[in-house]
C-alpha cells in the first residue's frame, strides 16, 4: 500500500497556487472557445495543461554539507565567470564569481536558496525584458537581488526577468532565515538565475551542464583542491 501511495504522490506533483488564476482562465477559455470552433477546446486544454506543468513545485533532495552551494533554479548552466555584482545589492565593487542558470519555458520555475544563512538585504530592480541567456540581461533586465549571510560568507542570489516573463514572486524577506534548498520565489514564463560567490570558491559545475533546483551543487565555499574544469564530449 505504502508503494502504490508513493507512486500516485509522484504523480502528482503539487501545483504552486500562483499558477491557479492562469489555469482557470485557460481552461474557462477551453470551454467558452470550444463552442466556437472544437479544435480551439483542445489547443486551450493543451494550454492549461503546459501551464499546470510550468507551476509545478515537486520535491527535492538537498545535499547539506557546510560551504556547498546548490543551484537555485533548474536550468542550463550558461555562464561561470568574474562579474560585478549589481550595485544595488552592496556586495562588492570589484568581480565575484558568476553562475548563471537560464530557465526555459519548461523548466520548473519555483527557485530555492543555494544556502543555508539569513537575509540581509533584498532589492528589486525594474528593467526591460531582453532575452535572459544575454550577458547583459544581468545589467538591464527586471531584476530581483537577495543577500544571504551564511556563516560569514555573502552570497548573493539575482531573479532576472527574461523576453516572456514579467513578473517576479517572493515569499521570503529581509532578516528572514533560510535553509539550503528551501523555497523563496518563482519566476513567471522564461528567466535567469545569478548566484555571486566568492572568487575562491571551487566551482563544480560545467557550463552547458543541466541543473536541478535544490539537487545540483554549483560550488563549495570551503574546498582546498583547485577548481575543476570541465569540456563537452
């Protein structure tokens, strides 16, 4: 019995209540279209069901280790390198490392904390909506800035709004703790999600590579051996 339960939880993946209103305008939409023209019933319903999938929020196994950083998003790893952190998180004047996960329209948007710590500071940006795989999507995007303190270690986390999303959701704030791949937002329809670190940390991931919310661990803050590298096959 206790099988057949777990098989049904997995399922059905639990669906985040902000994607509620959008699925019942697609699927009242499905309805009302459907006595029109019935081919439009089914595209509508193929449209709630893609959003049904696009606000799912399944659970995750989070490795716990001190100074290991998981990815906040799911995604493709599609930049690591040196980068100034934007101004408005009060981080540094001078490069940390970058990590980006770019966010296609199919993959889980629920983005959760790289660590485990507290935040000091949140910061929300207006901006444009350029295509959030762009390097200077960092700079000039909508934007949404988090500052984790974790046992003296800063760092930051920047939701950027990307070509179809335009609207950023947090459910944490400023003085809030956190824990290493608990959840703190989402992004609507298609984004990017920057993690700043630490020059020094050693970064365990390949750009390129696939990586799962909570699951992927991005970098370790305290690791003595050099950086790997990594090269496609």
């Amino acid at each position: 019995m206790t099988d057949i339960y777990e098989s049904i939880r997995r399922l059905f993946v639990p669906i985040r209540r902000e994607g509620f209103p959008f699925i019942a305008i697609a699927v009242v939409a499905a309805i009302a279209f459907g006595f029109l023209w019935v081919p439009l019933f089914w595209l509508l319903l193929i449209v709630a069901l893609w959003i049904c999938y696009f606000f799912r929020d399944p659970e995750r196994v989070t490795p716990i280790r001190d100074g290991l950083v998981v990815s906040p998003a799911d995604g493709r790893i599609s930049m690591i390198a040196p980068a100034v952190p934007p101004l408005e998180m009060g981080l540094s004047s001078v490069p940390l490392m970058r990590v980006s996960v770019f966010m296609n329209v199919f993959d889980c948007h629920v983005n959760r904390s790289p660590v485990t710590g507290r935040i000091s500071r949140i910061a929300y940006t207006p901006g444009l909506f350029l295509n959030a795989d762009l390097d200077k999507a960092s700079e000039h995007n909508e934007r949404n800035a988090l500052v984790i303190d974790s046992d003296g270690i800063q760092v930051g986390v920047v939701q950027i709004a990307g070509l179809v999303a335009r609207r950023i959701v947090d459910w944490v704030r400023e003085g809030d703790p956190v824990g290493t791949g608990e959840r703190f937002g989402l992004i609507r329809f298609g984004s990017r999600v920057d993690v700043y670190l630490p020059l020094d940390s050693q970064i365990l991931v390949g750009v390129g590579q696939k990586a799962v919310a909570g699951e992927t661990a991005l970098a370790d803050l305290r690791a003595a051996e050099p950086a790997r590298l990594y090269r496609t096959a």
